[in-house]
C-alpha cells in the first residue's frame, strides 16, 4: 500500500482522473477456474471492493463508480439474483460504519424500486448517514442501466416542460445532465473494465462521453490495487484532446 501510495506521489496531481468508474467483471468466470461455484465470485469480488474503495479514499480521489448490478442482470438465474441480492446487503451491513468513518458520501445510481423493502431502506439509511461527509463519492450502480437512465432524465424533462416550468428551447446538455442520477459529479475519466471482454454493457453512457478506457485480462477477485495504480498512471500519460488539437 505505501509503496503505491508512493508510485502515485511521482505523478502530477492534476494528471489524475476527478472520477473513475469500473466494471467490476469476471466473478462468475474466476470461481469456475477454480471449480467453485459463481457465487464464491461474487463473495470474492466484494473484498475486492473493499481494497478499491480504500484505495480510492487514500488517493483521495473525488469520485468511484462501481457497476454492481445492471437492468439486464434480472435475466440471471433466480438463485444467482438472490444470492447478489443478500451480498449486497450483507455488504452494506456490514462496511457502512467503515466508510462512514473514512469520510466516504455513498450515492446509488439505478433504479432501486425493485429491491427488497429491506435494502431499499438501508439504501436510504446509508445515504442519510454519509450525506454530510466530504470524502469520495462513491457510486454504486445497483439496478443500473444507461438508457433506462437517460429515458427517466428525459422524462422528468417532460415533465417540467409540461407543468410550464421550462422551456423546450432551454434543454441544453448541462440542464439534461443534471437530471441524471450522476447530477452534479464530475463526468467520468477513467472507466476500468476487468475479465478481457471489450464492451461497455449499458454502463454510463452519457458519464463516459470523452472517458479514457482502460481493459485488462484480470479477473474482478484478483484486481488488486497495485493494478489500479497502474491503471491511474496509464491514464496520467494519456494525451486528451476532447477534439482539439494539443502537442505534447
Ligand atoms: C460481475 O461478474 C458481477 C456481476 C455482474 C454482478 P460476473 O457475474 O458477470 O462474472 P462473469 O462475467 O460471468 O465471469
Ligand atoms: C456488467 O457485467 C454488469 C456488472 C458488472 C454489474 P455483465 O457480466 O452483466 O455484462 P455482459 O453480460 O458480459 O455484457
Ligand atoms: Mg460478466
């Protein structure tokens, strides 16, 4: 950890993304390398999160979203959405007084009226706790899924257009972004994808408009924060000309 910590001190702070956002990839696949069953991923992967979220509050980063469940995941087994179901209050159970004391602003992005009564309620109760701490926001996308997203900004939009409260010809992208569960954060720079596959998967589409991508082959359970790092100093050398033309 110091010795990363120290890797990271060599580069300009100013280099550094504002807000990283990861797909958290390949529970499933890793567990069966081992002959265990996908859950013991997903078990896995939590503790993953844990070290990440560390990281990101040591670095103090201003900003990590993390895909743990997206409106296409309801597709997977009934066994499998529940087991995730129970992890993900386990999780918030059991880590909310840790990163309350770590200074971290938990936030949901996602749907969320499809959970059980118990986690949207701690759901609520983890957002109550945290809504003044002035650390990392951190994101989880729980029941997440990009287009649904933009459709519901889209139809608060409407919405306010139809109760007289704003003008069609006032819709601009700064007024449709802060209808966004992400209002008000700065937009993605980085986004992590784990486990090899190459695709975005419905995740923050608008957010990572002029995002830098970042793959790697590793599985989700054996990302480990040394890897983060080099993702971050990848990203550090990076020329982003957001379509300008800039020499280095
Ligand atoms: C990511 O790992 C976790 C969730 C999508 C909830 P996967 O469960 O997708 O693992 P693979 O991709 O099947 O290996
Ligand atoms: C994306 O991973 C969603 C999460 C990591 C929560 P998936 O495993 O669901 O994505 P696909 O199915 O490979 O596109
Ligand atoms: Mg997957």
């Amino acid at each position: 950890m110091d010795n990363n910590l120290e890797r990271l001190k060599s580069i300009d702070k100013k280099k550094l993304p504002r807000h990283v956002a990861i797909i958290m990839d390949g529970n499933g696949r890793w567990a069966e390398s081992f002959g265990l069953l996908r859950s013991a991923g997903h078990v896995a992967g939590v503790k993953t999160l844990k070290r990440i979220l560390t990281t990101a509050v040591n670095m103090k980063l201003e900003a990590l979203t993390v895909y743990a469940f997206s409106t296409e995941n309801w597709k997977r087994p009934l066994a499998e959405v529940d087991f995730l179901m129970h992890l993900f209050s386990d999780y918030l159970e059991r880590e909310k007084q840790e990163m309350h004391s770590n200074n971290v602003r938990i936030n949901f992005i996602g749907r969320t009226e499809d959970f059980s009564p118990l986690i949207q309620r701690q759901i609520v109760e983890a957002v109550e706790l945290m809504k003044n701490n002035t650390g990392v926001r951190f994101n989880i996308a729980a029941d997440y899924g990009a287009k649904d997203e933009i459709v519901r900004a889209a139809r608060k939009l409407a919405l306010k257009v139809a109760a007289g409260k704003l003008a069609i010809d006032d819709i601009n992208e700064d007024i449709f972004e802060n209808e966004l569960d992400t209002a008000g954060q700065p937009p993605v720079d980085l986004l992590i994808r784990t486990s090899g596959d190459l695709r975005i998967s419905n995740f923050l589409l608008w957010q990572t408009a002029y995002a830098e991508l970042w793959f790697t082959k590793t599985a989700w359970p054996d990302f480990s924060p040394e890897e983060f790092i080099d993702a971050l100093i990848d990203f550090a050398n990076r020329n982003r000309r957001f379509g300008a033309i800039i020499n280095h």
